[in-house]
C-alpha cells in the first residue's frame, strides 16, 4: 500500500495536466500514504502537457499490466501490493476530489466483488531467484517484458545498481515507440538526495518546492540519479502521446516494517542498553522518539564517522539520514486527494508506527505466567522458556531490588525542571513507602505495594514488546485479581471479566507445574545446601510451604479458576523427570515459533566463528589424543614384543636343556650296551666283507646280545 511508502517527498514538476491528477488520484484513491509533518510527499515530474482523452477512455477499458523492477525491495513490494489491491475504475474529478458512490458506480468499470483487479503487476527480484520461481532475463527478454507492460516503474531508492537500468530502460523503450500497440507510461521513483546540496537563495530560508526543481543539487553519491531524471524527463517530451514520463522524488521512507529507521528499531526493540545516536545526524529528534516508544528513552551520542562502520546502514542510508532539507509539495495538495495516516510526520505519530511495526513484522510479546508447588522447578521451567523465546524472566525477589536501585537513581539524578521535580518526588514518596514496608514486615512487602511493583515491571517497555515469564507469582485469586485489573477498561456496557482487564499484561498462556509430594521431597533432600538455604526451603519450613500451597488449591477461588474465568486454559504439566525435557517440548510445542527477532548478521558470524574455533580446537585436542594413543601403543609393542622375544628365548632354552636331560640315559645306555657290541660287529663286517654287510651286521647283534633278549 501507498501507505507502507509513506516519507518525506516532493514534486517536480512544470505543468501538472489535469487529466494526469485525475488519472493519478484515481489510481491512489484507497491508499492512505504517510506524511512527515510538511505537505512534501508524492513527486511528479510529467514530460507532457496534457494527456490524450482517447487514450484515457481506452484505458479504462482493461486493467492495466505494471513493470515493477525489484519487487521484492522496501518500497517496491509496497507499490505492488497497494496496486494489487485496486480496482478497475475508481472515477476522480478534475480537481483531484473522489466522486459520490452513485457517480462512482456509474463509471465503475469492474469492482473487486467481481474479481478484476485495476492492475496486473509484474516485477524482477533483486536476490537470486529460487528455481520454480522466478528465472533470469537477459536486456532483450526484459525489453520485451517491458514492451508487453502499460506502466513501467523503476525504483532507485534503495539499489544504486538499478540507476543504470534504468537508464537503458527509459533509453530502450523511447528507441522503441514506433511499435508501440498502445501509449505507454514510464515512472522513475527517485530520490530527494538529488537536492541535498541545493542551496536556498531566501533570506528567510523558505523550504523547497516543486516549481523550482530545475535549481536543485544533488549530494556528491546521487549525481548519477540527478541525471536519469533528466533523461527520463527528456524521453517524454518526445511524443507525448506514445510516451509519457513521471519522476517521483521520494525522502526517507517509513512505515509498514521500516526500511531505512529498522536500525533504530531494532536496536531498540532487542532492549540494548542505549540506542546509538551519530551526529550531525538528521534522526537527532526520531532516534529519541523511538527509544522512549521502545524503551527507556536513552541513547548514546557517537561521532558521525562511526555511522559508516555500522554493518546494519549501507552508505547510501546513512547519506540519506544526514541530509537536512526542508522542502514542500506545491501541486501535491492542489492535484491530489489523499487521505493522510500520519500527516504530522513520524515523530507525532511514532506510536502508531511502532504499532505498525510491530505487526508488520510479527513482533508480537509472548505472556506466561508459571505456577506450581515449591520446589517443582518453576525458576528453571522459566530460564528455559526465557532463552528460548528471548522473554524477560520476572521473579518477585529481582523485581523488588530493581525497583528500589531504579527509585533511587531517580532521586539522586533529579533534573532542576519542574517535571523533574515531581518526579523525583514521587519517587522518593514510593521509595519510602516500600522500605517501610519492607522493615515492617521482616523484609517482605504488603500486597498492595507489591502487586504494584510487579504490574509496573510487566508494563515496562521492554515486557512490553518481547514479553515476559512471570514466576510464582501471583500466588492468589485476590493477588491475580488486583495485579490484572484495569480501571481504564472498567465499562457498563461491557460486563465480561476479560474487560476490565489489562490485555497488555494478561498472560497468554498459564502453566500450571505439578509433582508428587514424595518426589518433591526427595528433590528437596537431594539439593545442594547453598540452594536449600538461599530457597528456604529448610526441611519444617519447606513441609509447610507445602502443605499451605495444597490447602490453598482445594479452595473455590484460586489462581486457576481465576485464569479459567477468563477463557485462559491452563498448561498442566506433571513433573516426573528432573531434566524436564518432555515437558519442555510440550511447552514449546503450545506456545509455538518464536515472536522475536532471531540471531542478527554480526551474531550469526560470531556463532559460526565460535563454532568453526570450538571444532578446530576439538579436532586439535581429538589429534592430540589420537597422537598420545599411537604412541602409546607403540611403545607397548615395543615392550611386548622385547618381552615375548625374551621369553621365547627361555622357552628355546629350556626346552633344550629338557631335551640334554631327557637324552642322558637314553646315551649312557647307548655307550654301555650297543656301543661296544655295534663297534666289534663293524670290525667283523670289514674283517668278512659280506655280500649284503647290513644283514650281516643284523645278524651278529643278535648273536652277540649282551642281554640275549
């Protein structure tokens, strides 16, 4: 929607044609663009004097086919999506003024109750297209898209790289008008930094305006979108039928998610403790508002020279936020009826914008309230739903201290201002009253002080915006009851609970944690001692705790039932485990995605560096190790096999020294018995020289056998 493109713009122009205001006006008639406090908005730098009335009736006849190029930019997807929403007729007069519904229907053309939308959009995308989607064009298939177009739209505000195409764009379309089938219009989105250095020649320092555009100086960055204005107004002046041309200079544009201000809206949404702030900056009065808006209201002066440092900013937004111009659309409110969303500018209207903000882009608080028995895990349930979801972790203890030091500090630093004054006064009333409340009561404080400090604490902007866990608190029907109501909701006509409640701080969801009373104790038994003594949960003290905490479940009026008036279900989740770990899925299962931002550029960089650092250093100590092992194992083979070379050395040994005693009798036998008789039956062999001396020496053994066996 126009609306989403809402910035700080001016019109160029010399003679605006009726009929173009018309044709302009009726095509912006249900668009609802912002303002920024001066009338300096929609431009129009028309190469023509007066548009055709055929070609206008002609027209009229079918929707109109647009050329966005990069539609999936800030602005461009804006345009893109307030032309889709149109309808084919939407009839204007000549002085801008939008008819009456019966004059309306009767040049009504088509409407969207039929299903005929004004405008059929098409567009490039400035990222890699993914494959399905979208594909590549080279110069002679994007000509002949453009050729196939009505209107061509080139947006220059955002991508610098798109100034020369442009350029051959408005270049390759005039070159081709003697085959143009029907007139065509072409519509160059540039930029005020085409007037950054204009110098006013009024003593008065009157602002900028359309009628004199052709004095205007471009900053040193944006000489090369001076000159495509000057082309494209130049290539309308040529046939003024056939083609016609339009510069719109737009400022900084905010609005519907934020472009150029998400910096400053993020940093703050993300609760930093200071929002940075570079002068000579032109944000000087939006970065105070959107920090109060946000959070705090603080921010931190820088040197301009750290602006360009920020990853966050390219060169060409930071250009755009030093600039300071005051400039003025003549023709704007004479040529075109619009119907303004914030035409007192950002800094009046930052709370709708920062609304805007929020649902544009799905930044919505997530609200839990945990309940249960003591020591059922109620403070580590939180701290894991808190670093899950990046919520804030309220705990009564914290939120107490918080508020005194923060008291304190408003005391001590009070400014001499009147305001400052009853501030400070204030301040130190409750400052007081909470002390006193405190000695009063042994350190604890009475119910009224203390719901008061906690419903302060959960409308605080920083609850406000991520949202918030509240931890065992409230512990009563009267303490929900009193911490939840809201007088400025309070209404007759209105009888149900839910409205005269505070839905800004009404807990989404209720988790109602639950155990055993015998695991609780033996969880309680299983404590360190620093967490027994700074829990309190001391063995008769933590029995009655206990006790009270069951007595009070059995009443009517409880903090449940509470919650069940009010159509909030609670999450009953049984605690059987100490890691909790079914239970938490559970928990982020009902609760869902996410609502905050996820990790920035610089924190994805930082993760995979600690994570490319945490494996480097894992395999350098895995190396070691498996180092450490080789070596070891070496050196045990080494001392294996000396170890088994020795012993298979004694085992040689022995068995050799076996064998030397085993064949000792077995040789005095030899040398006793056979020997002598062997040696004689030799020497009779040699004496007789048998034929066959082996029979012959078999026979004289047996013969000569000592033992005559």
């Amino acid at each position: 929607m126009l609306e989403s493109t809402g910035c700080l713009c001016h019109v160029l122009q010399r003679r605006t044609p009726p009929r173009a205001a018309k044709t302009l006006a009726s095509q912006a008639r249900e668009g609802h663009p912002h303002g920024n406090g001066t009338p300096t908005t929609l431009t129009l730098l028309p190469a023509v004097d007066r548009l055709a009335e055929p070609r206008m009736e002609r027209l009229k006849q079918s929707p109109k086919r647009v050329f966005i190029n990069n539609v999936d930019s800030y602005a461009s997807k804006c345009i893109s999506k307030f032309l889709s929403q149109c309808a084919l007729g939407a009839p204007v007069d000549a002085e801008g003024e939008m008819e009456t519904e019966e004059e309306e229907e009767e040049g009504r053309v088509g409407s969207k109750q039929s299903g005929e939308g004004a405008f059929h959009v098409v567009g490039t995308v400035s990222e890699e297209p993914d494959e399905g989607r979208a594909y590549k064009l080279n110069r002679e298939e994007l000509l002949a898209k453009l050729m196939s177009c009505d209107v061509v739209i080139y947006n220059i505000t955002q991508h610098a790289d798109q100034v020369e195409e442009a350029s051959w764009a408005v270049s390759a379309l005039h070159n081709e008008m003697s085959h143009f089938s029907k007139p065509k219009m072409f519509i160059l989105v540039s930029t005020v930094m085409t007037w950054a250095c204009s110098k006013s020649v009024d003593p008065d320092d009157d602002p900028f305006t359309d009628e004199i555009f052709w004095r205007r100086r471009a900053h040193p960055n944006f000489k090369q979108h001076t000159d495509l204005e000057k082309r494209v107004a130049k290539m309308g002046k040529t046939n003024m039928k056939l083609f016609s041309t339009y510069v719109v200079a737009s400022g900084l544009q905010y609005g519907m998610g934020e472009q150029t201000f998400h910096f400053f809206f993020k940093v703050r949404f993300e609760n930093c403790c200071r929002l940075m702030l570079w002068l000579p900056i032109r944000s000087i009065f939006i970065s105070p508002k959107i920090s109060s808006a946000l959070g705090p209201g603080k921010i931190q002066k820088k040197p301009v020279e750290e602006a360009f440092l920020t990853k966050d900013l390219s060169v060409m937004e930071i250009d755009s936020l030093l600039v300071n111009l005051r400039m003025e659309g003549v023709y704007l409110k004479e040529l075109l009826s619009i119907n303004w969303v914030c035409e007192s500018g950002l800094v009046d209207n930052i709370e709708l914008v920062v609304e805007e903000y929020r649902q544009t882009r799905g930044l919505l608080p997530i609200r839990l309230c945990v309940l249960g028995p003591p020591a059922v895990g109620k403070t580590t349930v939180s701290k894991q739903i808190c670093e899950h979801y990046k919520l804030h972790h309220i705990t009564l203890k914290e939120t107490i201290s918080e508020t005194i030091l923060k008291l304190e500090d408003t005391v001590k630093n009070a400014g001499p201002d009147a305001e400052n004054e009853d501030t400070a006064a204030e301040a130190h009333e409750l400052l007081n009253s909470l002390k006193d409340s405190m000695e009063q009561n042994g350190g604890l404080l009475d119910e009224q002080l203390l719901v008061k400090v906690v419903r302060d604490k959960l409308m605080s902007n920083p609850c406000r915006n991520q949202g918030f866990v509240l931890d065992s608190f409230p512990k009563t029907y009267e303490q929900a009851k009193e911490l939840f109501y809201s007088e400025d909701h309070e209404s007759e006509d209105e009888p149900s609970l839910i409205s005269s409640h505070s839905k800004r701080i009404m807990p989404e969801f209720v988790l109602c944690l639950d155990a055993s009373d015998d695991f609780l104790k033996n969880r309680v038994m299983n404590l360190p001692e620093r967490l027994v003594k700074d829990h309190n949960y001391e063995q008769e003290h933590f029995l009655r705790r206990l006790a009270r905490y069951r007595e009070k479940n059995l009443e009517d009026e409880t903090v449940i039932s509470y919650f069940d008036e009010l159509d909030i279900t609670p999450i009953v989740g049984r605690v059987i485990e100490p890691d909790c770990l079914l239970l938490m899925q559970k928990i982020f299962d009902t609760v869902g995605q996410p609502r905050n931002y996820g990790p920035s550029s610089q924190e994805v960089e930082e993760e995979q560096r600690r994570k490319a650092e945490e494996r480097m250093r894992r395999e350098a100590l895995e190396d070691a190790e498996q180092e450490r092992k080789e070596a070891e194992e070496a050196r045990l083979r080494v001392a294996h096999w000396e170890e088994w070379t020795k012993g298979l050395e004694d085992v040689r040994r022995q068995e050799e020294e076996l064998l030397e005693a085993q064949s000792v009798p077995l040789r005095s036998y030899l040398i006793e018995h056979v020997m002598p008789t062997l040696t004689q039956g030799l020497m009779e062999c040699c004496t007789a020289r048998p034929q066959d001396p082996v029979d012959f020496l078999a026979e004289y053994l047996l013969k000569k056998n000592p033992l005559n066996h």
